[in-house]
C-alpha cells in the first residue's frame, strides 16, 4: 500500500492507516489498492482523487462509509437556521472561499429535480466552492427576505460576506446547472 498514496498540500487532514484501510475495505479496494491515487479527510468526508478529478467522496460517520466508489457527487449539506447560514458564510469568509446555496422549498418539483445535478456539480469544484441546500419552509421568512429569495429554485454565490451573483432555476435543471457554472467560474476570474 505505500507509495500508492499521496498527500497533497492543500488537504486538511490526512488519512490514518486505520481509516484508510477501513475505507479500502468498505468499496472493496484490497484487491487494486493502486486505485488511491490521493485520499484525504476534509470535513468528515474521506474524498479519493484520480487522474485530477473526484472518484469518491464519502461520509464518514462513527467509523462507517457511506456511498461507493462509483460516487461522483457531494451531498449539499443541510442549513437549517439563520445562525448556521451566518455561520457559514463568516466561516468561507475567513478561509476566502465561495459557497453556492441552492434556496429550495420541499414541494417544488423543479427544486428536487435540480439538487442531484447540483450535487454532481459540486464534486467538480470541492473543496474550493462549499454547497449548501436551505428548504425555505424550514428556515425564518426573514432570513429568505434578506437574501432576496423570492422564486424556487434559486441559487446563490457568496463569498466576502456578500451575495456575488444568482440563478433563478426556472427553466430546464441542465441549463441552471450551466448558467451556475458560469457564475462560478466569472467569480474566479474577478
């Protein structure tokens, strides 16, 4: 197994022998162990990279992994109060990241259609861009008001604080998923 693994500089926390081993034998890698390419633990998920791009990204909860190697998506982690969103937004502020937040409301049928290609979107840009979910009907009205969210899906970039760009996902999930896209990618070139 060693030499098969490397730590680049920019993870946060490297794999113990004992998570990774446990990690191999959850998605059965024993047998090809030079499949790991890069594995590290970045806020509770252990995430392999081959040939530069996510192969698995996993969470890691008491010991156990979650989802496969066939996984290509990161899970839009959950905010559920307004002190959590301001939480995550002072948080990316100090580490000078973005966050995109997919605004969604559980019966809004284009909102759940468009929350798995979000996903897969951000498996492309983790873990430079966070993704976060908000279901407006579980959240203060005034924390959707001082967003400005007033048509499901939207979707926001933030970054200093500041609301930097937004898509409103009214028409096909492809094409919001596109347009996003281009939002982040006009946010980086600034």
């Amino acid at each position: 197994m060693s030499g098969t693994l490397q730590i680049s500089p920019l993870t946060k926390h490297p794999l113990d022998s004992s998570r990774l081993q446990l990690f191999q034998s959850k998605l059965n890698l024993s047998s090809n162990p030079s499949i790991l390419k890069l594995g590290f633990e970045y806020s509770n998920k252990i995430c392999v990279i081959q040939g530069g791009k996510i192969k698995a990204l996993t969470n890691c909860t008491q010991g156990s992994v979650q989802n496969g190697l066939e996984s290509s998506s990161v899970k839009l982690e959950l905010i559920s109060s307004e002190t959590q969103f301001d939480r995550v937004i002072g948080d990316a502020q100090q580490l000078d990241e973005s966050v995109v937040i997919l605004w969604m409301a559980s019966w809004c049928r284009k909102c759940i259609y468009l929350k798995p290609k979000l996903e897969k979107l951000a498996a492309d840009y983790f873990p430079r861009v966070r993704f976060y979910c908000i279901d407006v009907n579980n959240v203060p009205h005034k924390l959707v008001v001082r967003a400005g969210v007033t048509k499901m899906p939207t979707v926001q970039l933030w970054k200093d604080s500041q609301k930097q760009g937004e898509v409103i996902g009214g028409h096909k999930a492809y094409l919001v998923v596109n347009e996003v896209r281009q939002m982040i990618e006009s946010e980086d070139t600034l």
